[in-house]
C-alpha cells in the first residue's frame, strides 16, 4: 500500500507534483489546504474559523485538523492508500497520524522538498490559482490565459490572500517553528526522502517517481 506524505514548506512544489502524480498511482491527494479553502469559500463553521488564520499564514489549531483526517481517512478511496500534501505540520499531527494508522504498516515515506527562502518568495508571490477547480499559474513560468480565465474549468484565476509577499513571509516562519521539525521526526523513523525542489517540474516528479516506485 503506498501512503505517502509530502512534507516541504510554503511554495516548495507539494501541489504540483501530488495532483499529477494522485493520478498516475491512482491514489488520492489529500491536502488539508484545499479542505480548508473549499469550507472557506462555502462559509461553512470550519471555514469561518478557519477564515482569518488562514490569510495571516497562521496554523489551524491542530484538534481541528486531526478531527478532519480522521474522517477522510475513513472515506472508501483513501483505502488504497493516499498522498498527504500539506499534512502533518506539526509534531502532535504527526504522533496521531501514526496513532490512527497504528495496527498497519503505516506510512511507506515521506518525501521532503528542499528549496531555498528566496526562492519560496519569488514562487509564491508570482504563483496565480483558479478559484473554482484550484489548477496553479505562475506569471513567470506559466502564466494564466490573458482573460484570467481558467484554462481547464474557465473558473476565475485569482493570486491567494496568503500568496501576498507579508503573509508568505510569516507562512515561513511559522513553518520553521512547528513544520520543520517534523523533518527530524521522520528521520528518526527512517522515513524521510529528500529531493531538491528547486529543480525543474519534471526533473523532481522522475525522482518522486523512482522512490515511490520502491514501494
Ligand atoms: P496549504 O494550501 O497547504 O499551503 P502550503 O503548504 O503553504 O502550500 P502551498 O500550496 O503554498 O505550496 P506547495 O508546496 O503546494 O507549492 P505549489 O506546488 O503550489 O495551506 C494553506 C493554509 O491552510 C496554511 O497556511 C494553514 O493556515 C492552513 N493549513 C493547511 N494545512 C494545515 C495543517 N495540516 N495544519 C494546520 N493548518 C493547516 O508551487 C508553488 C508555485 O511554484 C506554483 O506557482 C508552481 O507553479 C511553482 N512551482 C512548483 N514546482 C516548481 C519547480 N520545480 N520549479 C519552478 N516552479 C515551481
């Protein structure tokens, strides 16, 4: 069974490659961000707390999050296995993860992208989203239709809150402060896989490839 975790910070490239490779291995890409911005936008009460955490790059607390998995993790195509993207992101996370996979062989890896702040900085405030179907632009390597018109959905393509230069700024620190020792975690473990993210797309997703391969 491959369970994976893609574990990196802000801008690292953990989207891009779990929404294309969730379809190769037929696995699902389950990104707590995602879940998070879809109640955001539909208003519900996990997204009004969610709501302003969000866009000041803060961490939704951790008991809401673990009550979220737990439930996905009960849904009938997360029993193949899945590709975590952007879950677990803290220490306590990932001690309940393990707890409920507890009694199966658990996580096969964990697969860390490495890439330096400058570069995070210039990603994530040139990155564009679609915000019906959530496809990624970037106005310097892959820019959207002029019309800001999805390519894929025709959804409206719109630069996140959390993508302005100030708050991916705190996005970083907070994950130096609660994520990345989670890095650490996973070694312990003999769990971790690290790739240089700052490769180009296709370069990366190959390495990916070979190592999830292994499993
Ligand atoms: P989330 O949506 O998970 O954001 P994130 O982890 O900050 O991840 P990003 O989507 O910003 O980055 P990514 O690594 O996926 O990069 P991408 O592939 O898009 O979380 C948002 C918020 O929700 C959090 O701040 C928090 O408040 C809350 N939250 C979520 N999960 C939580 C949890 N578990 N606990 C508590 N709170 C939680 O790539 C970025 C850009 O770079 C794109 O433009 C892309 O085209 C480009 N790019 C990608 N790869 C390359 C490459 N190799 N070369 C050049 N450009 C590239």
């Amino acid at each position: 069974m491959k369970r994976f975790i893609f574990l990196g910070a802000p801008g690292t490239g953990k989207g891009t490659q779990a929404s294309v490779l969730a379809l190769k291995y037929d696995l699902p890409q389950i990104s707590t961000g995602d879940i998070l911005r879809k109640a955001v936008a539909e208003g519900t009460d996990l997204g009004k707390k969610a709501k302003q955490i969000m866009e000041t790059g803060g961490l939704v607390s951790d008991d809401i999050i673990l009550s979220l998995i737990e439930k996905r993790l009960q849904e009938a195509d997360a029993q193949k296995g899945f590709i975590f993207d952007g879950f677990p992101r803290t220490i306590k996370q990932a001690q309940e993860l393990d707890a409920l996979l507890s009694g199966t062989d658990g996580i096969s890896g964990v697969i860390y992208f490495q890439v330096d702040e400058d570069e995070i900085v210039k990603r994530l405030t040139s990155r564009r989203t679609c915000s019906q179907c959530g496809l990624n632009y970037n106005i310097i390597t892959d820019p959207p239709p002029t019309d800001l018109k999805c390519r894929v959905c025709g959804g409206a393509v719109i630069q996140r809150d959390d993508d302005k230069e100030a708050t991916v700024r705190n996005r970083l620190v907070v994950y130096n402060d609660k994520t990345a020792p989670l890095v650490k975690y996973y070694q312990g473990n003999d769990k971790l896989y690290t790739v240089d993210g700052a490769q180009p797309v296709q370069i990366v997703r190959q390495k990916i490839i070979d190592y999830m391969n292994r499993f």
